[in-house]
C-alpha cells in the first residue's frame, strides 16, 4: 500500500529522536550530519507539541493492551485540523466518478503537518478494477459486507441517504511523505570516485492518499474506524473538569513509555494492517455491490466523513463552551 520511494525510514521523527541539540563552538568541524541533527531537533520538538495537543499523552488505552507496547508515540494522536471533506462526485458526461478530497490539513500520531494544496480526486471505477485484477476479487470479496450500519457513523446513518443492502468497504487516508527536489554539485558519498555528483538540496513535506480495502475482519465487534475520545457531554460540569483533568494526569504512563529505538510504532486499534501506522484517517467510502464471486457494482459510492477524529480551533471551542464575549 505504501511506496517503497517513500519508505518511513526517510524521515528521521520516526525514531522518536531524544530531545539532544548540537552544540558549537568555535573552531568545531561540522559536517552534514550536524546541522541535520539540528534540525531534526527543531522538528522533533515542534512535532511533540503538536502531537500531545492533538490527543497523545490524555488518553486512554484499549481494555487488555499492555502499556509498554504502547510506546512513546501516542496511538490516538493526531486528526483532521482543517478541510479535508471527501466526497462523492458523480459520473456526468465525460467525467467519470471520482471521491475527492477537498484541500486542507491534518496532524499525524508524531506531530507531523500534512497538508494536502490541492483538491486530490481518486476514480472510483479506475480503483475497483485495479483492485479486482491485482488478485482477480478476492480482496474485494473480504471487503464485501452487508448490515452497514453497523461500520457507520451515527450521523451519515441520522442525516444521510439509505445504505446500500451490501457494499465493499474502503477507508480513506493522508499520510506524510517526503519528497527530494533540487539536485545540487555535491562530493560523491559511499563508495563512488565521481566528479560530477549531485545530492538533494530540498526535501519536500509532501502527503500520500490511499484508498484502502477493509477486508481485515470487519464485523460486530470491530468496526475498523478510529476510537473516539470519550464523550463527557453527559456529566456536570464539576464532574466534566475532574475527568478532563484525570484524563491528563494519568495520560503520560499509559502512552509515554519507552520508544523502539528501531523506530518501530505500534498500529492503532482499527488500523488497516500493512498501512503506514502514521497515516491519518479521514472517510469511510461504501462501494454498493450485487451478490457475486468477484461482487460487481451496483451504484455509486457513498461516503461517510463521520467518524474522524477533527480538531477544532480554540475559538470555536471557547464558542463551544458560552466562553465567548456578548
């Protein structure tokens, strides 16, 4: 699912790198890796913040996940920031059907932005037919499922049109790459004896969509959609600003323990196995089908933008909250 041009292993964060700045002085010799360390620090840090303001360090683990494997990463970390609405467009004359994912940013599980510029449109037809040669359907029969409200969200089930009878079930992703532009003269490293070599001079933050099948089990108890933050609405107010603060003074020793120096991040609960475990959800996409061995399609997809986790600014939580001036 992921391309092997863009391995996590480009970037540095994925370690969860200890928070240690170079230091200069004069006379020093520096090289390349020093002033990578430098800034790999910078991002590091930047990334930490953002990754515990989005949800890493107050939350809870899922019953029976041992608390050391959780590691230093957060698994409920990050989430939509702003736009990023994926939709359906239709088939009309020439153009063919198409999910789209409006411009916007998000925020993955180690802080890194992902901003995606400009509006990214997958074909639909394109995506079912690749899928049903690469394996000739059978990842597309596991993913083909019926009962759909029970892999809804509340609100495309309250406000949405009727699910199809049955469907094939595929989730939408954003994930942080990096991307190497600008070649500049550099002296050759490794073993090479070149005159004329080049390095990469600017690295790109860059994102990856993918359209992922969800044929990894989905049924009564498991949904495949990410654990939600618990929902405090019903309780008083002085019984809500206990939780909050329970929530995180006991956050850190469940998801703050040691990192794998290898780099190595657990899977979220619900993660698509085999996907980058940094990447960020955003739509669930319901592709009717007709009772069939490969299933064929039978309608257009439908998609549900319900259950992501978002993050809202903190105006419109002081909105939220009556915390606004009159």
């Amino acid at each position: 699912m992921n391309s092997s041009l863009r391995p996590p292993s480009d970037d540095p964060l994925y370690a969860l790198p200890d928070p240690a700045r170079p230091h200069y002085a004069t006379g020093m010799l520096l090289d390349a890796g020093d002033f990578a360390d430098e800034q790999t620090y910078h991002r590091s840090r930047l990334a930490r913040a953002l990754a515990l303001v989005s949800g890493d360090g107050a939350r809870r683990l899922p019953d029976g996940m041992d608390p050391d494997a959780a590691g230093a990463a957060g698994l409920f970390a990050g989430g939509t920031l702003a736009g990023l609405r994926v939709r359906q467009v239709p088939a009309a004359g020439e153009a063919v059907e198409e999910v789209r994912i409006s411009p916007g940013l998000a925020v993955d599980r180690l802080g890194r932005l992902v901003e995606l510029p400009r509006a990214v449109c997958l074909r639909v037809t394109r995506w079912f037919d690749g899928e049903l040669a690469r394996d000739g359907g059978d990842a597309l029969r596991l993913a083909a499922l019926d009962n759909l409200d029970r892999f809804a969200s509340a609100r495309l089930i309250a406000d949405g049109p009727a699910l199809p009878a049955r469907a094939v079930i595929a989730d939408v992703f954003v994930r942080f790459v990096t991307c190497r532009q600008a070649l500049t003269p550099a002296f050759a490293s490794g073993p090479f004896d070149a005159l004329d070599a080049v390095q990469t001079s600017r690295l790109r933050d860059a994102f990856e969509v993918h359209l992922v099948l969800r044929g990894d089990g989905l049924d009564d108890n498991f949904d495949g959609l990410p654990q939600q933050d618990r929902d405090l609405s019903a309780l008083t107010p002085a019984e809500r600003r206990a939780a909050l603060h329970d929530a995180v003074l006991d956050g850190w020793p469940d998801i703050g323990g040691s990192g794998d120096a290898t780099g190595e991040l657990p899977a979220a609960p619900g993660h698509p196995p085999g996907l980058d475990p940094t990447a960020v959800f955003l739509a669930r996409v319901f592709v009717p089908v007709a009772a069939g061995d490969p299933p064929a399609r039978s309608g257009d997809a439908l998609v549900d933008n319900g259950r992501r986790r978002v993050l809202p600014h903190l105006g419109m939580l002081a909105g939220a909250m009556g915390l606004v001036g009159g």
